[in-house]
C-alpha cells in the first residue's frame, strides 16, 4: 500500500473515531437517563407511572424497529437543519445518535432490572427518596452492566458508521466503498476490514477490563 493511502487509511480512522465518540457520549447522555426512566416508571416500582411507561416503551421500541440505512436517510432534512449538511462526518453523527439512544437506554433498562429488589426495599424503609435510590442504589450495583452495554453500543456504531460510509458519511467505510468498490482496490477493502476488527477487539477488551475491574464480586475476591 502506498504513502498518500496509508494517509487516506489514518484520515479515515480518526473519522470513524470521532462519529463513534462524539455519538457515544451524546447516546449515552440521553440514553442512560431514558433508561432510568423506563426501570422507575414500570408497574411497582418507585415512581411508577403506566401511561408514561407505555409511552415512552413504544417510542423507543418504534425507534429500535426501523432499520438503520432507513433512519440514515429519512431524517436527512433533520440533519440538515441540525448540521447544514447531509454528507460528511458531523452528518453521519446526527442518525448514529438517534439510532443509539433507545438502544443504550434497552440495555441500562435491563441492567437495572437486574438490581436485587431487597436494596431497594431495604433503602426505602430507611426512608430514601426516588432521587437517592436511583442514585446512590440503583446506578452504583447496576454500573458494570451500564459499562457492558456502552461497550457494545461502541461495538454497535463503529458497524453502523462503516454503513453511513455508503451515504457519504466519511470514515472507513466511506473509504472501503470509495476505493476498494467502485475503484476496484481489493487491498484497500481488505486494509479497511483490517482495521476495522482490530478497532472493535480493542474496544471490546477495554470494556471487558473495566467491567471487571467495577465488578463487586471482583473487588471482594481481591480483598
């Protein structure tokens, strides 16, 4: 592979990695609190409220159900007006986004869901408000499950940033599509591909190291 494409490779990379940063951290800021929402709002719990957790169940199960090269162009005038612009790399940030928010919030409602229900019990006998539950009970014995759950979103947008490639979206797979497709570059797709499983192993094993390291029962085994 010559100089001026190993260039491309690298320029492409850093593309890729700041839509999978940028949509990660704006997911999750809104995903997560979501999520909270969807766990407390549900039938017996502390601030249970049916028709705001239909509500809100059906909106994020409708936005998981469209596919995402649908959502990539059907909210192109919403990205325009978000960013001026459809193409390039903070366009493909505004459906990456989107597309990740009811899922990050799916996998932080699940991973509430697995708190024991005799810590929230016991906290509110002591008297915890919903606000102190959620933070100090909820949020903590639920955080190595949230970290997994960003670790596969993460894993989750660098695919789906390779498929905004395809709409002009910048990035590897812009890059893998460019060159390796229509200029018939076979070393530059395989080079891409490459790169792109070498991305997400270290994305993968960098989520699992911190999973453990938030584990309790990791924390008591090295006590």
């Amino acid at each position: 592979m010559s100089l001026a494409m190993g260039s491309l490779l690298l320029d492409a990379l850093l593309e890729t990695l700041v839509m999978v940063g940028v949509s990660t951290a704006l997911s999750a800021a809104v995903g997560v609190p979501l999520g909270v929402v969807l766990v407390v709002t549900s039938r017996g719990h502390v601030l249970e409220h049916a028709l705001a957790s239909r509500v809100l169940g059906g909106v994020v199960n409708a936005a998981r159900s469209t596919p995402f090269i649908i959502l990539l162009v059907a909210i192109i005038p919403l990205t325009r007006l978000l960013v001026g612009t459809s193409i390039g790399t903070a366009a493909a940030v505004v459906p990456l986004t989107l597309a990740a928010i009811p899922f990050v919030a799916r996998l932080v409602e699940s991973s509430l869901r697995e708190v024991d229900p005799g810590l929230i019990e016991a906290a509110q006998a002591m008297g915890a408000t919903p606000r102190q539950i959620v933070l100090k009970v909820l949020l903590p014995e639920a955080l190595p499950g949230i970290v997994a759950g960003l670790t596969i979103t993460v894993v989750s947008l660098v695919g789906y940033s390779a498929m905004a490639g395809a709409v002009g979206g910048g990035g590897l797979g812009d890059l893998g599509i460019r060159y390796g497709y229509q200029r018939f570059q076979p070393e530059v797709m395989l080079a891409v591909v490459v790169v792109l499983v070498v991305l997400v192993q270290a994305v993968q094993s960098a989520g699992d190291r911190v999973v453990r390291r938030l584990d309790k029962r990791n924390l008591r085994a090295r006590a």
